[in-house]
C-alpha cells in the first residue's frame, strides 16, 4: 500500500465555486492509502507546491494525486514538484475536476460528487502506480532527407550549413524536383531555374552535403536519435567518377523516342540522358528499358564515343546503409492523373493540357523552345481557355476534397505572362473561387484582370468537345450572368489537383509516420508543431504535409531544419517510461503483439526460462524501450495479458473503472 | 486404423520420430483419449483410431515440440487448420512434427446416440455406412451420418491443409449451413438472445474443459489464472470472471478459432459453446472478407490487420 | 434490484489521450455542459482499450460505456484506432447477440478541436442510457444473484 496525500486545488473560483473542495478532502481521506488530504487555492504556484514538498516530508509520502486542471495544463509541473520532494515522477495522477468537472457542472453537490469519484479513480490508480525512469539514448548526428526538390535542397542546406553531415536521397537522375520543370515564379515571375539552380549548385558543393541520386530508400528501423536506412542506389550504367558530363554520349544515342518525364511527356529524349541541361550530378543515366544495348545487346554506341570510358553496362544497384539521428520527409507532390475527368477531353485532344505541361510549353528549353503553340498542328493559338479546380474541392468523390492551393496564382501567372507576350491572345479563365492569400498575391491577379485584361468568369465548365476542324468547344456556366457560355478555344489548360507523391505512403509506413486520407503526412499538431511528424526524429519539409507554393516551402524546409537540428544538437535524448513491458513468463511468444506495433519495437528472443523452477527454453517478445511509444495496442493483441503498459497497466486501469463504478 | 499401426511402428523403428501422437482406447468404446506412444507394443495393444477420435491432438503438440527428436502427429483434416494456426503463433515447432494426415469420415457424437433412445451401450461398430451397436436390452443400428458431431455438419473439407503423408480416405460430410443456428438467434429479439443466453451459461460449472481443450487457448498462463487483470479465479467468488468467462475467452480466440467445435464436444453441461466462436467468424467474414484462421498459416489474423475502411462499430446498431 | 430510487446511470468514457481527452478539455474550458454521469478514464490511445475493461466496467454496474479515439486515418500512433475499431465491433457485436442493449455502448471519433462534438456526444449517450435504464442483463448473465 502507497502512502498517498490528495491536494485539492481551487484554483481560485474556478474549481471551488462549482466544487465544495472542502468536502473532497474530508471525503478522500478514508481512501485506501490515503495518508493526508488538504486543499489550497493555487496548487501550482510555488506556495501551492510547497506545500506539496512540505506535506511529502512531513507524512513520508510516496504517491501523489493533484485534483486540479487538465493533466495537458500541469502534470508536467506536479511531477517536477514530486522530484524536488524526492518521489518519483511517475507516482503522481492528476484527477482532473475543472475542464471534466467544474466547468462543466453548475450543481455544486453534482460536481462535488462527481470530483469525489475522480480523486477516488486517480487514488486508486496511484495505489499500482510503481516508479518509473526515464531511460536515455543517443543521437547519431547526421540527418537524412528523403526527396531533392526544393523542400528537401532547401532543409539540407540548412542542417549542413548548421554544422551537421546530410544525405538527400533523390529518386529521380537529377535533383531540382517539382520547381526545375517550372518556368517562371509567381507573384515576382522570377525564372526558376534561375533561382533554384544556384542552390542545386549549392548543395552539390557544400561539404556537408551528401547526395544519392537515382536512389530510394528501401528499409528504415531505429528510432528518434538512432535510425537505421537502407538506400538503393538504382544502376546508372554509368562511372560516376569518371563522367566528364560532355554530353556526346546523349548526342550519339540512336534511342531518342523515349518521352521525356521531364517534359512531362511531350518531347523525347535519348536511352541514355540526364533529365534537364542544369541536372545535378550532371551525369547521365543508362534507361534500360529503352536502350538497345540492354535490349539487343547490338549498339554500344555510347561507350564507343565515350572519352572517359565512364559507360558501364555490367553495373548493379547497389545498398548503402547508414545511421541518422533525424530524417525529413520532402517527397513533394504530383499531378492527378485525369482519367476521371474526360468532359475535358484531355485524352483526346493534344491541345488540352495541364498547367504543368503549360509551363514546360513555355519554357525555352521546353518541347516547342518556349513558343506557345498548339502541340497538335503547331499553330499559334488566339483562345485560350484555363479550366480550375480540375480534382481540387470535389465534392463528388472523383478528385480531392482540398483546395490544391497553388493553382489559382500560376493561373494568373499564366494568363498574365501569355498576354504580355502575345496580346492578340484572349485568355478566360474559368474558376469557383479565386484564392489569393498570401504576401503581394491578390496584387498579382488584379494586375493579371486589371492591366492584363485576363477575362475571368466565375463558374465551371461541363465539357469540352473536340471539333472536326481542330477548334475546342468550351461548354461552360458563367454564374455571375447565370448564362450558359458555349467558346471554341484553341487550348484549353486544366489546373489539375496536386496529390502527395505516391510513394509517400510506403515511405510513411517505413518511417511510421502517420499519413491522413489523402496521403498527406499528419503533423505533431496542427498548429503548435506544423513541421513535426508525430513519430519523433521524423519532420516534414513541404508538399508532403499540405499543398504549399514554393515560399511556403521553402519557410517550412527552414522550419523542418530547426527542428533536426534542435535533435542532432542534443547529445542524450529522454525516452518516455510509459512503455509496454513483457511478463517472460507469462508470454506465449505468439507473435501477435509484434503484429499490431507500429514502431516494431518487439523482437523475440529465444532464451531460457526460469518459470517457478522449471527450466525452459522459449520464444519470448522483448520490447526496445527506446522505441515503443507506448500507445498500448499490444496490450489488447495479447491473450494472457504477459505485455501490458507501464503508467497504465490492465490493474491500473481497472483499478480505475471499479473505482468509478462503485 | 491397421496401416497407421504400421506405418507408425516403421517410422518408430527407424528412428524418424521418437513417439506417436494418437488416441488410446478408453473404457468404453466411445470414449478413446489422446496418448502418446513410443513402442511397437503399446501401439498394438492400446491404439485405436475410430469414429469417436474426435479429439484435435494439434494442442498437444504444444508440449510435444519440446520433447527430444519428433513427434508423430496424426491429424484429421479439420485437425491441420488448428496445428497450422498453431505454427503462426509459434507455438509448436513444424521441424519437431511428423505429421500424418488421416482419414475421416466424420466424428460420432455419443450424446446424439443417446438422446436418440439407445441406452446400455455396450459396444459399438462400424459397419460401413451403419453403426451396430450393442446394447445391454440387446442390439439396435443407427446411420453413420446420423450421430455425428455437430462440428461435422459443417465440414471444413476432406483437404488437410498440411501433412508429411497421407493415410486413408476423408469425406466432406457437411449438410449444414454453418451459420445458420448464430442467424436463428440473432433473429430473436433482445429479450429472447438474453434469455437463451442466460439459460445455457447458467450452466456452466467452470470446470474449464473449453478451455483446456481448445488448441486457441494455449496461453502458459490464462488470464482467469494470473493476477494481471484482477480476473483471478483463485477464490471461485469473483463475479467478474464467473460472469463474463465466456465472452472473454471468446474474444481471445476471435480471430484465431479454426471453429474445430472442440468447446462444445466436451463441455460436460452440453453448453452449445461454438455458438460464440462461430459469430465472431460470422462477423469477421461479413466485416472483414471470408477469413478462416489456420488456412493460411502465414496469415496475420482479423484482429492484427486494418484497412482504413473498414465498418465503424456503430454497424451493429445500424444491422439492428 | 432496487426499483424505489431515482436513477442516477454510471457511465465510463475511455478517452484518448492525443485526442478525446483534450477535446473534452475543450467542452470544459468553452463550458460546454454534458451531465456529470460521465466519468472519463484517459488512455494514451483507444487501442488500449482491453474489452475486458468494458466488461469489467458492465460487470461493476455501470450502465453505459463509450470509448472516443482519434478519427480514423488521424491516430497518434498511426494505426492504433484501427485495432481498437475492429476490437469494438467484434465485442459490441458479440454483446448485441447476447441481448444486451445496444445503445449501451458506443465509439465516436472526437478530435482534440472538436469539444462540440464531446459535449454533443456525451449529451446524446447519457440521454439514450436514461432511456434504457438500469444495466442488469451483464450483472446477471448467469442468474448467480
């Protein structure tokens, strides 16, 4: 039996004008363990606590039940305070009888009651609380970054320019991501290339730094401070080392009818290309799938002109395993994919395209050099017709839910840059909402309606015909005018939804980092912790955690950065007591509560037993402490009930239940 | 039965297995148990295999995987869904089994002969689709197919689903829906459930024998026996465990009962015990897709796997 | 059974620590009022839920039992409210099939921002208990009092 003292908080009215404090101290003292039970007016100001210290010294107590707020508003104080009395942190129970109780009551005998049963439930759990210590761990100081586009250039830059080695992992040849294939920035049009390639180069550079291209990641295990990955590095086909990055190899290549993802498909590149002029590293890759060696095993064109020697065919993928103490999630986003949505004759029509491809059509390194022109005959086009919310606030099921965020602003960009160049260019743009939120935004689209004259209707469009003559029928509802509009444009360009890349849910299982329905990675809390998983030692670094524009990005790229280097500075790290703990010899060794953690933190082991005497060798789950959280779940998997949770074990909280059901 | 002998005796002999795992005769012809055996002699005097081996021997391969050197295991084909559930839990060593599928025609149920009229029974033989038995008012006959085992009714099959060799033919004997008695009660209004309910647990002895029987329940220790959960039976007064004994151990099997209908064949008070096992399997199948534990003994299990849209619990409310 | 005195229920919420807990902290602190029959027992997760607490909780008299975690998709732990989903079901199914009320269990999904919804939700489950009345079926299974 505990020596237990009850400390009844008034916090000034708030408790006590609802609650009869006086009688919940009268009514607890004939609790079993109760030693001693007084109440004050603010329990966790200093004179409240030392009150505390002072009643743990005086009666040798060695449990605690604060009846007061919120555990969320100061448990962490009450079990400060118990540590200065000498007590274990972790035998103190917060009953709490303002937010549950006299907030929420007005009967006084009511409330009273009911914090009387409360202090009762925390008493009789503080009677099987057991002291419990934090354990410690340590922290590899390296971080890794899962994803090379902007979000995840920009965080690595951050953590290396801080002092810490950083490795970025990057499926695709080159790093740049998303923002490389874009042509200009809004709201101040800036080239993108021409700003995002300096930190490219930058990364590239920094010794700190190290990238794997063409890699992914294919395993992680460890914990917050001590991860564990596995990284494959794809096959190049080509010596890295030896690549002077020339160029003829792509020149001489007679595979050159492969789309080019860069151009998201509307140009072709060789078997053996880098994505983009700026790539980084600026050494191609060998498309297997493509190439005519690899296919025939005829050809060898690109070895034979390669001064180098640097074209390796007998190349494998290969592991790299390596230690971090933190990683960040920057796996950025995508298109939708469109086949839902064939009003808008995007399969049919070569002339309907998305924004995307819209600014690789613009680009001069693009497929037309940056000339607008309609891909399917190469004329100039005179209407224009922008689409929004293509799969963005659907409330129909067939796209997302949420407003991709980014479209209705390089909508303005595009209309705005295509009637500066070619004014005899009519552009309607068609739109539920226009959302312009952000520094010098809304600026940006009236210049685009006011100065531009963009022609802005507000409503949506049911379908677009293809025409016998090439021309795009526009069938659309101007809301404003409640009028059917029937256009026959030229192009038509879809602002199709942005979705997480969709490897993220693998990698988000891997990291056990939580994913919401959209495959949005969930942070520790909406508003107080936005770049946090809530796996520690995990953060996130842009699209992957909601849609952003590349500012928004690159703030909290910079935010995911502090956060990791708040980590890799710290050289100990505390681990939560509340963990699961397993009975040896109650366990079966059935595997069931490996099943359900989320974190893999029970192994087995095969050892000796000593049960009462009898000596047996058998399969027994052991938990890494530094890795369970402690949410439970194998708890409930296990059918003895050998695994249970310290800080809320089956007895405690049972304890509990009978308390109030008495 | 002779070719088991046999066979049993060769592997005996040339050391593959160091025992046999079967049933022995008991006093009566209907009430054989399992045994182990580990000489040619003992198999030829004592070891029988008949219509009424009901018994699942996968459980007791629990301890016999701890034993020196294999054991050889002789499982009917409903028998083999247990053991491989048994393997997923990691609880019987596959490498220390030598596993002998045997035939079956069905199980006999001895209380369906009874309650049928026959009383005295002195012997009973089986005569191919016909049963001769032998009585003390002198002698009767009765079909094969009309005294077998609930669990019989509702056959999972004459496929094993795991087996070094085979002896013997198996025949799928089901006749039954298998969940046609939890739908019959789940019809029933609330007050006729608890009424039926209550008067078949008011039954109950708690002598354990479900429990002690079902290849499901193997913990080392059962939580009705460990302090872990302030359910303890030690002193036979707590009213948490005499109440709600057979939910829970229900819910502990959920997800991993093979329906091998082992409960109700032994519980001694003729307390319908699959009735609850089997609404739990009725409801995974029906929340979860079709799922038979032991099948696939990779499988993780109903309760150890999600999916994201998987029905709220609110469903039972809503199926009213 | 005791007939003669006013019925006040016992009620048990198991309330998710990440999510429930602190939503019914907000009813508190915007003074959302739910009847004091509800006693909150906070778990770091509704996959700690043990079925045997609810059973426990029926057995030592309470009338009615609701556990809240985080909605689906949104657990702390990532799939911790998925376990605890499929555990409930079963069990409230299988309660269902025994004749007990059904009203006299529950999940919700309540968000930490959803103190409306807690104060709504306990509003309706106390209000559905008073309509059932006393629990006795679970407190008398076995005709043993």
């Amino acid at each position: 039996m505990q020596r237990i003292g009850v400390f009844v908080c008034h916090c000034g009215s708030n408790i006590a004008a609802t609650v009869d404090v006086k009688k919940v101290v009268e009514m607890v003292k004939t609790e079993p363990g109760v030693i001693h039970a007084e109440d004050y007016q603010y329990m966790c100001s200093e004179a409240g606590q030392a009150k505390i210290i002072e009643a743990v010294k005086e009666h040798k107590l060695n449990g605690l039940v604060v009846c007061s707020c919120s555990p969320r508003m100061h448990e962490a104080t009450f079990r400060k305070c118990a540590e200065r009395a000498g007590i274990n942190p972790y035998m103190v129970e917060i009953a709490n009888i303002r937010e549950h109780c006299s907030w929420i009551h007005k009967d006084m005998d009511e409330a009273t009651e009911k914090a009387v049963i409360l202090a009762r439930a925390a008493i009789a759990k503080v009677n099987l609380n057991a002291p419990l210590q934090a354990g410690e761990s340590g922290v590899v100081k390296r971080a890794l970054v899962i994803g090379g586009g902007i979000a995840g250039i920009q965080t690595a830059l951050d953590i290396a320019d801080a002092g810490f080695p950083v490795d970025i992992v990057e499926k695709e040849p080159s790093i740049g991501g998303r923002m490389s294939q874009l042509d200009k920035t809004f709201p101040t049009l800036d080239c993108s290339a021409c700003i995002l390639t300096p930190k490219m180069v930058e990364a590239a550079a920094h010794p700190n730094i190290t990238i794997h291209t063409y890699s992914e990641v294919e395993n992680v295990s460890g914990f917050v401070g001590n991860f564990t990955v596995e990284i494959r590095k794809k096959a190049r086909s080509i010596d890295m080392d030896k690549c002077t990055g020339c160029g003829l190899c792509q020149e001489k290549c007679p595979m050159k009818k492969t789309p080019s993802e860069f151009n998201r498909g509307l140009g072709n590149r060789s078997a053996i290309y880098t994505p983009f002029a700026q790539a980084i590293p600026n050494v191609p890759v060998i498309d297997r799938n493509a190439c005519l060696k690899f296919k025939t095993g005829k050809c060898g064109i690109c070895s034979t002109v390669c001064a180098a020697g640097a074209i390796d065919y007998t190349q494998v993928d290969t592991m790299v395993t390596e230690k971090y103490g933190a990683i960040v999630v920057a796996t950025g986003f995508d298109m939708i994919k469109l086949d839902k949505y064939d009003e808008y004759a995007y399969s049919q029509s070569k002339d309907v395209i998305t924004s995307l491809e819209l600014e690789r059509v613009m680009n001069a390194a693009g497929p037309t050099k940056g000339h607008l022109e309609r891909l399917s005959d190469g004329k100039a086009p005179k209407e224009i017709v922008f689409i929004q919310c293509v799969g963005s606030r659907c409330a129909d099921g067939r796209g997302k839910g949420y407003c991709s965020k980014i479209c209705c602003m390089y909508t303005a960009k595009h209309a705005m840059l295509i009637r500066d160049k070619y004014p005899d260019v009519n552009v309607t743009v068609f739109y539920i909402d226009v959302r312009t939120p952000g520094k010098n935004f809304d600026e940006f689209y009236r210049r685009a309606v006011e100065n531009y004259g963009v022609n802005y209707v507000k409503g949506q469009v049911g379908k677009v015909i293809p025409q016998p003559d090439g021309k795009l029928l526009v069938q659309g509802v101007d809301l404003i005018d409640n009028k059917q509009i029937l256009k026959e444009a030229d192009m038509v360009v879809l602002a199709a939804a942005i979705e997480p890349n969709p490897d993220v849910r693998k990698i988000a299982t891997m990291l056990t980092a939580s994913i919401d329905n959209d495959n949005f990675l969930t942070e520790a809390h909406a508003k107080l912790r936005p770049v946090e998983s809530p796996t520690a030692g995990i953060f996130l670094s842009g699209v992957c955690q909601g849609p952003k524009d590349i500012p928004e990005t690159v703030a909290q790229a910079g935010a995911a950065a502090v956060k990791a280097i708040g980590l890799l500075a710290k050289d100990k790290l505390m681990t939560n007591p509340c963990t699961a703990k397993s009975d040896e010899l109650l366990c079966n060794g059935c595997s069931k509560c490996a099943n359900v953690c989320p974190y893999g933190a029970i192994s087995y082991e095969v050892k000796e037993i000593n049960d009462h005497g009898i000596r047996e060798t058998r399969r027994v789950a052991q938990v890494n402490n530094a890795l369970c959280q402690g949410c439970g779940a194998c708890t409930v998997a296990c059918p003895s009930g050998a695994m249970d949770l310290q800080g809320f074990s089956n007895r405690q909280i049972i304890a509990e239940v009978d308390a109030i059901c008495r | 039965m002779q070719k088991i002998v046999e066979r049993a005796k060769e592997l005996l002999a040339d050391g593959t297995v160091n025992r046999v795992l079967g049933w022995k005769k008991g006093d009566m012809c209907f009430n054989p148990e399992p045994a182990f055996f580990e000489t040619a002699e003992d198999l030829d005097e004592n070891f029988v295999y008949g219509g009424f081996c009901g018994a699942n021997l996968s459980k007791y391969m629990i301890d016999a995987s701890k034993l020196e050197g294999k054991t050889l295991v002789l499982l009917k084909p409903c028998d083999t869904y247990s053991f491989n559930q048994l393997i997923n839990e990691h609880r019987v060593d596959r490498e220390k089994a030598y596993i002998i599928g045997v035939g079956c025609k069905g199980k006999l149920n001895i209380e369906t002969i009874k309650q049928s009229g026959v009383k005295g029974i002195l012997n009973i033989t089986e005569n191919g689709d016909m049963l001769n038995i032998e009585t003390l008012y002198g002698n009767t006959e009765m079909k094969y197919s009309d005294a077998l085992l609930e669990r019989c009714h509702v056959c999972k099959g004459k496929e094993h689903k795991i087996y070094d060799e085979l002896i013997g033919e198996s025949q799928d004997t089901s006749d039954r829906e298998r969940f046609a008695e939890v739908e019959k009660i789940e019809k029933m209004s609330p007050e006729e459930k608890f009424a039926f309910f209550q008067k078949e647990l008011s039954k109950c002895i708690r002598c354990n024998a479900c429990r002690n029987v079902c290849p499901a329940c193997s913990c080392r220790k059962c939580v009705f026996d460990s302090t872990k959960f302030d359910s303890s039976q030690k002193a036979n007064t707590d009213s948490f465990e005499e109440k709600m004994f057979h939910i829970i151990r229900a819910f502990h099997v959920a997800g991993r009962c093979t329906d091998c209908g082992e409960c109700s064949r032994v519980c001694p008070q003729g307390i319908p015990l699959h009735l609850f096992n089997r609404k739990f399997i009725k409801d995974i199948n029906e929340f979860y897709g079709e799922y038979q534990a032991g099948a696939d003994v990779d499988a993780k299990g109903p309760l150890t796997e999600y999916t994201f849209g998987d029905c709220e619990p609110s469903i039972v409310k809503e199926r009213g | 059974m005791p007939i003669n005195k006013e019925f006040k229920p016992k009620i048990v919420a198991f309330c998710c620590n990440w999510c429930s807990y602190a939503g019914a902290d907000l009813a508190g602190s915007s003074r959302l009022a739910y009847p004091a029959d509800v006693k909150i027992i906070k778990v770091p997760c509704s996959c700690r839920v043990n079925p045997m607490f609810i059973l426990r909780a029926f057995e030592k008299g309470a009338d009615g039992v609701i556990m809240c975690g985080c909605h689906p998709g949104d657990c702390h732990y990532s799939t911790g409210n998925y376990y605890a989903r499929r555990r409930m079901t079963l069990l409230f199914s299988m309660l269902d099939y025994m004749g007990v009320e059904n009203g006299r269990t529950r999940v919700e999904w309540v968000s930490a921002a959803e103190g409306v919804k807690f104060s709504t939700t306990m509003n309706e489950f106390v209000e559905k208990i008073y309509s059932l009345g006393e629990n006795v079926r679970l407190g008398d299974l076995r005709c043993k009092k």
